[in-house]
C-alpha cells in the first residue's frame, strides 16, 4: 500500500495529548446478511477496486466498505481484516475533509487491530496498524505522542516478522519516527537513528521512490545535503512506480520542493 509519504509527524508530535489510542472504536460499516458465495464475490471485487492503478478515492473508498463488510461477515478471516485495514489508511491519508479523516483511521485502526488478534506473528496487522494509528494522530492532534508509543513496537514486530514487506514499510515508517519526533527524554528521536533506519530501507529496495525520498530527508538531517540531491533528483527522473501510480506523482512533487527550497538542500 502504498505507504506512505503519510505521516506529516512534526506537528503532532510535538503535542502530549490527552486521548487514548485503545480507547478508539467506530460504528460497523452497515451490511446485509450475505451468501457465502455473495461474500467471496463482494472479497473478489473489493481486491479488484484496490488494486486498479491509479488508485483514486473513489474507488478505495468502495474498497473499504466492502472490504470491511467481508471482515463483519467473516470475523475470523485475516486477509480481509488487513486488507479493510490498508483501504481505509489510503482514504485516511488522502481525504481533505477531516472528519473524514479521522474516521477512516479509527476503521483502520479497528480492523487492523482485529487482524494483530487473528495472527499476531503475520507483518501485516501489525504494519497497518501502525500506519493508522500515525494517520490518526495526524488528523486529530489529540492523541500526541500517545500514539508514538503504540507505532514503534507494532513496527518493530512486523520488522522482526517481514522487514520487506511493502517494499521494506516497516523499516522505513520507523525510520521517519526516528527523523520526525522530539528527542528524549520527550520521544524516541534520533536523526542518527532515522539514518540507519532509512540505510537499511534502501538497501533492501534500493529503487523504490519513497525509499528515496526518506533517506533523502535522513541525509539532510544528518549534514549529507549533497547525497539527499542526488535521491532527489532520481525520483525526478525515475519512471512511474507500477503499482504506486497514484502515490508517484506526488512523491515527485515532494521531491521538487525539497530541491527548489535553498533552506532544506
């Protein structure tokens, strides 16, 4: 999924914030009783929906709400729990409306939760929810750096389960934790470590765009504004990613502004 130029985490982060992550629940997608062949065709479609490329809201959004009422039907199914998850991150950080917002997280966190429950040692539960509860605190301030605490060891658990998985995901969104949050003893920032994290990220894809974009980000923190151009200026010339078209162009766009800003490069 196209994770994740998601997490604008200064802002929030620099917020303690009040409300608890565990406590987040939502409202069941309504849904009607269904066959089981009506709900493995509903699973078939809404995959179908998720994939086509570009992505649009639109789309996602029909995604979700099938996706999820597959995991209402079939509570004990972590396939479509994860994948309801990943839908509605993508609506959560995509929308422009804010309630919008910050309920596609709480149905993310939710599901994705559910599938954490289902089969702790799989990555992607674990992943999901991570980049849900991030979402979350991006649109609802909140929840501060509560949410810090409840990202980092679901990250480090998908890490140690599948540290590749969506092009080395985990990896990378530890990486902006470690680049985007105070240091202690208020959070777990560390520019050093967010280089190391994102090192890592790009060795093991080493083309995927936003692994670039990151590790940029990382080597500029770090004094290393030379390197971070050379990134940026791949991720200018680089071809659509396939199965990220929608996530590519503004990846690019990120890309432009960084090199076009005299303070960041």
């Amino acid at each position: 999924m196209h994770s994740k130029a998601w997490l604008v985490l200064a802002g929030w982060c620099c917020a303690v914030g009040c409300s608890s992550i565990q406590r987040v629940q939502v409202k069941p997608v309504e849904s009607a009783v269904l066959t089981g062949d009506e709900i493995q065709s509903m699973h078939t479609k809404a995959r179908a929906l998720s994939v086509e490329q570009p992505r649009t809201l639109v789309r996602m959004n029909q995604a979700a709400q099938m996706l999820e009422q597959v995991a209402r039907s079939l509570p004990e199914d972590y396939d479509a729990c994860w994948e309801a998850a990943e839908a509605w991150t993508f609506i959560a950080e995509n929308e422009t409306n804010g309630p919008v917002r910050i309920n596609a997280a709480k149905h993310g966190i939710t599901l994705a939760r559910q599938a954490r429950e289902l089969q702790p040692d799989r990555a992607e539960g674990h992943y999901w929810y991570a980049i849900a509860v991030g979402l979350l605190a991006d649109a609802d301030r909140t929840f501060g750096l509560k949410a810090v605490g409840e990202m980092e060891p679901s990250l480090r658990r998908a890490i140690e389960l599948d540290e590749r998985y969506d092009y080395g995901g985990p990896v990378r969104v530890l990486g902006i934790l470690f680049l985007r949050t105070p240091p202690p003893p208020v959070s777990i920032g560390s520019s050093r470590k967010g280089l190391r994290w994102m090192q890592r990220a790009m060795e093991l894809f080493p083309e995927y765009p936003e692994n670039l974009l990151y590790l940029a980000e990382a080597l500029h923190n770090n004094g290393k504004d030379g390197e971070a151009c050379v990134l940026l200026r791949r991720i200018m010339t680089a071809p659509p990613w396939p199965d990220r078209q929608f996530e590519d162009a503004s990846w690019k766009v990120a890309a432009q502004k960084l090199l076009q800003c005299p303070k960041a490069m």
